[in-house]
C-alpha cells in the first residue's frame, strides 16, 4: 500500500467506460478547484475511438476516446488514476488490466457484487506491485482542491458546501460512499473541512482497508487529525486497532462503527453492503466501538454524538497551535448547463431546427399531430402517411388512393431505363443498397421522370390564362420549351400507355373535377397532329390529375397549390415510387450474384 498522499492538483485519471455526468462532476469539481488542466486525460471505450465533447467552465474540450486500455496509457503516460466504470461483469478483467500498466498507479472500481475470488486477485496483485485499489463497490475518493473520482460528493452545491474546493486538514475514510457525504458535509460544519476523503466500498473483499488509508493519512503532513466510519461484519477496524495499539499512529483518530443497532434485532441483519453483516459478538458494532475506544481513538456514544466528538477534537488541535486558520476562498461560479438553465426557466435559447409534419416527444410518434396508434386502428395506409407527412392534413381516401395508385403504376418501368440502368450497374460492381439506390434517383431529373412538377406548372399555366392548346404549344415552341408531359419513345396513338388510362379512369370515376386533365387531353389532341408519339405520358398524367386533386378537394388555398407545385411535391412522388422499383433491382441482381457490368465494345461507336 502506498505510504503517502494519492492525488495532487495535477493528477490526471482514465476514465473507462463512457458515462457523461460521472465525468462532468469531475471536470466542474476542477474548474472549481482553479485546476489549470482537465482531471480527465482520456476516455477508455472499447471498440470505440475519437473525441467526446465536454465542458471545462466555460469552454468546451474535446477529450480523446481509446479502444484499449494500453492505448490509452500509451497516449497518455502522465495519467496514474483509472476511473472503472465497467460492470460487475467485466470489472475485474479490465481492472487487472489496468493495474499491470506501469503508468497506473490507483485503480478505483464503481461495480458492486465483483466476484470474491476476483477481487482477491486484484488485491494481491496490487499488494505485490505497490498500488492501490479502490473498491469494488465504492463511489470513489476525493482530495479537496485538487482531485475527485467520479460522483465523489455528489453536486456542485453539495461540493461548495461542504467546502471541498479547497483543503481543510482532516483525512477521512469510510465503507460508505452515501455517508462519505453526510460527513464531508458533519466536517465542514466543525472543523476547516476535510484534505482527503475515501469511500473504500462495502464489498467483504474491499482492495484497500480502512486501515491502510488511516496510516497512509498518518505520514500526509497537512492531514491533522483522521475520522473513521466503519460499520458492522468483518474485522477491518481490528486491523486499524492494531495500528493504534503499536503506535503507528500518532494523531487524534476520531472513530464510529456504525450498526449498532443490529442487537435489536433476534436474527441475523443483513444491512446494505455486501460486507455489512455481523459474524458473530466480534464483527459486531458495539465490540469494534469498544476496542477503537480502548485502542486510544476518540470513540463517541452514539452516532449522533459523532459530530461533537469531531468538533471538540479539532478545537483543541487549533487551541494547541497545530492547526492553523485556513484562508477562505469564494470558488468560481460553474457555468450552468443549457438544458437545465432552460427547464428552470432562467434563459431562453433559439432552436436550430423546425418541424411541423412529425412529434416525437410524447409516449408515440405523432404524423401531423395524428398519434401513431391513432393511424394504425383506423387502418390507414401509406397515401394517408404521405398525406400528413406531405400536406399536413387528412385528405379524402380518394386523394390517398390516387397517391397510393401513382406510387403503384411508377414503382418500375423495367431494367432499361437510366434510373435501373444506373442501379443494376452499380449494384454489380459489388455496392451496397444505399449506394446502388442513389446511382439510380441521381438520373431523375427533366429527361427522366423529374417533368411531373413541370407539367402540372405549365399545364395550370396555360389553363389559368385560359390559353387554346394552339396557343400554349406553339408559344411553349417559340420559347424552345418541349412541352412536359408531352411525347413518349414507346408509346403513340396506337399504343396508348395503359398507366395513364388507368389514372384517367380513376380520376373521372371519383374526382369531383378533371379540368385541368381535361386541359391535358385537348393539348395532346393538338399534339397528336403534328406527331403520332406526342401523346400524354405518365408525367403528364399525373401533373394534370394532381392539380385537379388539389384544386378539386377544397383543402387547399391557391397560395398552397402554386407553393406545392414549385417546390417539388410531384416529383417527389416519382421519387418515392421509383425507389421501391430501384431498391427491387438491387436486391434483384444480388441475389442473381451477377458479376461486374462491362459494356460490349460492339455497343459504343468509336469514333474521331
């Protein structure tokens, strides 16, 4: 066991396994103490490396991240604290880990129920290679104004409090992290506050004894006096008793073994820590009380007269001139953080982002305010999603079920368009979906399915200024414009594309106004006079229908229908049906296992 002072102001710790708060504590607890550097050198996380972004007063650090513990040693070779984090589970591996690096020199470990013999090994090693083990089960250890574990002292107000930003002169142990507390705050209130404080945890099996950090407190020379809580089971305290008795140590031990309580009860008591429970008349509180006491430490009658026993033996340490008045500081205000500055009220921040089709706040999803559950009971289905996440309202089943067809009938058009081209291409160069996905919407533009906007733009043009087919065509010629929606390599008068009768059909059977298709139909008239393919495609279709939906269904301003057409609603639609056919191709190929796509030389003119 190490013989002296464990942490200083420069001390730095590794810190495994990720948890925020644990490490922001630690990082407020410096800027508080006037640290010039973080208390954290790095973070352990296996499988993982980078940066976490974190806060050290007002300015945000960024802390490396390590895969392995020698990496992090490696990296960091002033770092001789490591902060465990890890479970009960795997605690001990990476203890043990840890202790065999020669930078490491305090291992404290957060896990509670460590397996026994596991925890023997790790003292043993430890004993054999002069280190310390805090732990297990321990919320750690704390030198005031200078270095804390963990959640050591728990908040910053609890800190300030107990006036642990700045040293006192008593050294103080226990088993207990949560009554580490209630007597860091008992010694501010009657003395100058502790120096150093140390929770050993309450396992059976703890790494270091309450008697190895009272003699360790014994050769600190700012340390005056020591407090000891220990509690009921075990023999630990004898080992301290000992100490006492040999006169190892030679300052004021003020002592309380807690759990004397226990006698009331007729059968054996289980207390909260693995190792709090009595073996009998000698693990007994009362029969530890009572050897401390006769050993030479102040032992008081009760627990509550714990704190005058500290009081009056501090009070006489400064009669003596030993204890010299400690100068008062006001530490530095921590930065509170946002979200709870925010919650309490005291600021007011902007958002970054905005949205007003989807919650996920509550209990479920909500799609413009509809609850998840609210969709799935009423049977709704993907043209009602599209509906709300879209337009933001429910619109009439006749308006879903025309989006839900335009999705069906433009989910594929075949292997030989650009858009599948690109994709089976991609996909058999060995590509994941995404990629092979993308290759293939990346085609959509005017040329190839992205003329749905604009026909219906051109279309509600022409039709609003009450312009004749002649007029609008031959004035979309003058302009060198191809009217969109207009003309199909495939299909011609004799060869109708069944997808836009479909839509036809549909629209004439269930819309309550087709005008704007109607507008469509006359233009293809005209155009059909000049060429036998310039028919109405699918883009026209579909442009011409969706302005009569919108227009027809009366849920929409004239404001809201220019806006949905200029922003690309209706190609979004080819986009989302194109998709379905897109990511078919993919999966198409790649369950065929075809090799890699190379164009035949016989298929390209070579040219000067």
């Amino acid at each position: 066991m190490a013989t002296g002072q464990l942490f200083s102001k420069t001390t730095q710790a590794l810190f495994y396994n990720y948890k925020q708060l644990p490490i922001q504590r630690m990082l407020d607890f410096d800027f508080l103490c006037g640290r010039e550097t973080p208390s954290v050198a790095g973070i352990i996380n296996p499988g993982s490396e980078g940066f976490q972004k974190l806060f050290f007063g007002q300015e945000e650090i960024a802390i490396p991240v390590h895969s392995t513990i020698e990496a992090a040693c490696a990296a960091h070779p002033t770092a001789d604290v490591f902060i465990n984090f890890a479970s009960f589970r795997s605690a001990a591996a990476s203890s043990l880990s840890a202790l065999k690096q020669p930078t490491i020199k305090v291992v404290a470990i957060i896990a509670e129920g460590v397996p026994e013999s596991d925890t023997k090994q790790l003292i043993g090693y430890a004993k054999a290679n002069n280190k310390v083990v805090i732990g297990p089960a321990t919320v750690g250890g704390i030198q005031a104004g200078a270095f804390k574990i963990g959640d050591t002292a728990g908040t910053i107000d609890n800190i300030i409090h107990c006036k642990l930003y700045r040293p006192g002169s008593v050294g103080f142990v226990s088993k207990s992290g949560g009554m580490s507390n209630e007597l860091y705050n008992t010694i501010a209130r009657v003395s100058d506050g502790i120096y150093e404080g140390v929770a050993i945890g309450g396992d059976v099996f703890p790494g270091s004894t309450l008697s190895d950090h009272v003699l360790r407190f014994n050769n600190i020379p700012q340390v005056k006096m020591i407090v000891v809580l220990g509690e009921l089971g075990g023999r630990d305290e004898y080992s301290l008793v000992e100490a006492l008795k040999q006169g190892k140590i030679n300052k004021p031990v003020v002592a309380w073994v807690s759990g004397t309580c226990a006698r009331l009860f007729k059968s054996e008591v289980q207390f909260g820590h693995a190792g709090a429970k009595s073996g009998g008349e000698i693990e007994s509180a009362q029969a530890k009380n009572e050897a401390l006491r006769e050993a030479g430490a102040v032992v008081p009658t009760s627990y509550e007269a714990f704190e005058g026993a500290i009081k009056e033996t501090f009070q006489k340490l400064v009669e003596d001139g030993k204890i010299p008045p400690v100068k008062e500081m006001t530490p530095p205000q921590i930065p509170e953080d946002l979200n709870i500055a925010i919650k309490s009220g005291k600021v007011r921040a902007p958002t970054h982002i905005i949205s007003t089709i989807s919650d996920d706040r509550g209990e479920e999803p909500a799609y413009a305010g509809v609850p998840m559950s609210s969709i799935v009971e009423q049977g709704l289905g993907a043209g009602d999603v599209i509906s709300l996440l879209w337009f933001k309202r429910s619109l009439p089943r006749y308006c879903t079920r025309f989006i839900e067809i335009c999705i069906m009938l433009c989910a594929d058009h075949g292997p030989c368009v650009s858009g599948a081209h690109n994709t089976i291409v991609t996909a058999r160069a060995g590509k994941d979906l995404v990629s092979s996905l993308v290759s293939g919407l990346l085609t959509i533009g005017p040329r190839f399915g992205g003329a749905i906007d604009d026909a219906a733009r051109y279309f509600k043009d022409a039709y609003d200024k009450s312009l004749t087919p002649y007029e609008f065509v031959e004035g979309m010629k003058k302009k060198g414009i191809r009217v969109p929606g207009i003309g199909h390599r495939i299909k011609s008068a004799d060869n109708r594309d069944k997808r836009v009768e479909l839509l036809q059909r549909f629209a004439r059977s269930n819309f309550p106004s087709v005008k704007y298709m109607e507008y469509a139909v006359e233009v293809e008239t005209y155009t059909l006079s000049k060429a036998n393919n310039l028919v109405l495609n699918v883009d026209g279709a579909i442009g011409s229908l969706f302005l009569d939906l919108l227009a027809g269904s009366g849920m929409f301003t004239k404001q809201e229908i220019d806006e949905i057409v200029e922003i690309g609603y209706l190609n979004g639609l080819f986009v989302l049906a194109r998709s379905i056919g897109l990511i078919g191709h993919t999966f198409d190929q790649k369950r065929l296992k075809q090799p890699l796509y190379r164009h035949p030389w016989e298929d390209v003119l070579y040219t000067k």
